[in-house]
C-alpha cells in the first residue's frame, strides 16, 4: 500500500517525537542518578573544606529571564590549590569579579581522591530532572497510539 508524501513526513516526524521522548526519560533518569549521587558523596565527604580560590575569567551570560529582561548572571573561572595539586573550576555567580581577585568556595574530596565544588541544590535539581520522566511518558505513551492507529488504519486498508 503506498502512502502520500505528507503522511511519509508526518510518519517520520512522529517516530522522530516518539525517540527524542525515550531520550527525555532517560535523562530524567540519568540525572536522578547522578544528582543522588553527588549529593551522597557530598554528605558522606570526611573532608569539605572552604577556601579562597583565584579568579583568572569572568564572563557574562547572555541569557534572559520569563519576561525577557537580561539577567546579570556571570560564569566565574578560578583556580584553587590543596595539597600541592592545582584545581581548576567554574561556577555562576550574580555579580561580576574582577580577574585576580579572590572568592570564598567550597569544596570536597570525592570517592576517588579528588576535590570538587560543592555540589548546587540538588533537591530542586533532582525534582527538575524527576519531572522529565511523566513529561517523557505522556509523549511516548500519546505517540504511540498515534503510531498504533494508523498501522492498524493501513492494514484495514483504510489508508490509502
């Protein structure tokens, strides 16, 4: 049974929903994974420290708010030094720094020796990324009938 053009590309595009779906479910639940993880690691850390690392870059984003505002947000660059190794690290800040000075951070040995920044909301972080999987079910589940129907549509022989 042939189809028309426009149900081809219709065809692809709804197989093309239906993968980037899967694909959200499972970033939801990669990144569940992964915030728990960190988290954990954090709060199981026998040594957090706060120290004062060296600002080399600061750059502004060029992002905006709901309303379309700019907002002053800048991805800050800086190095830091524990027990002889040099780190080199990045966070967003509110405020703009200047390359030289200096800024209190956080920090903690993870689970194979090396130290990282302490990790950022993880709950708000974890919900967000939980969130994404009902998303992803609801277009999965919803495509597929889509899909269902009209195979069973073209075997019936009403597609034409």
């Amino acid at each position: 049974m042939f189809r028309l053009p426009s149900e081809k590309e219709e065809h692809k595009t709804t197989i093309g929903a239906l993968i980037l779906s899967i694909f959200i479910i499972i970033a939801g639940i990669g990144g569940m994974i992964y915030t728990k993880h960190e988290s954990s690691e954090f709060k199981n850390s026998t040594d957090v420290r706060t120290l004062h690392a060296t600002v080399y870059s600061c750059e502004q984003t060029h992002e905006k708010d709901n309303q379309g505002d700019r907002k002053e947000e800048y991805k800050v660059r800086f190095t830091y030094e524990i027990d002889g190794t040099t780190y080199d690290d990045f966070e967003f800040r509110n405020k703009e720094i200047r390359r030289g000075d200096t800024v209190l951070i956080t920090v903690y040995r993870n689970s194979k020796g090396k130290y990282k920044l302490e990790p950022g909301p993880t709950p708000i972080y974890f919900l967000a990324f939980a969130a994404m999987i009902p998303l992803g079910l609801i277009g999965f589940i919803g495509l597929s009938k889509d899909l269902i129907k009209y195979h069973r549509e073209e075997k019936e022989g009403r597609r034409l």
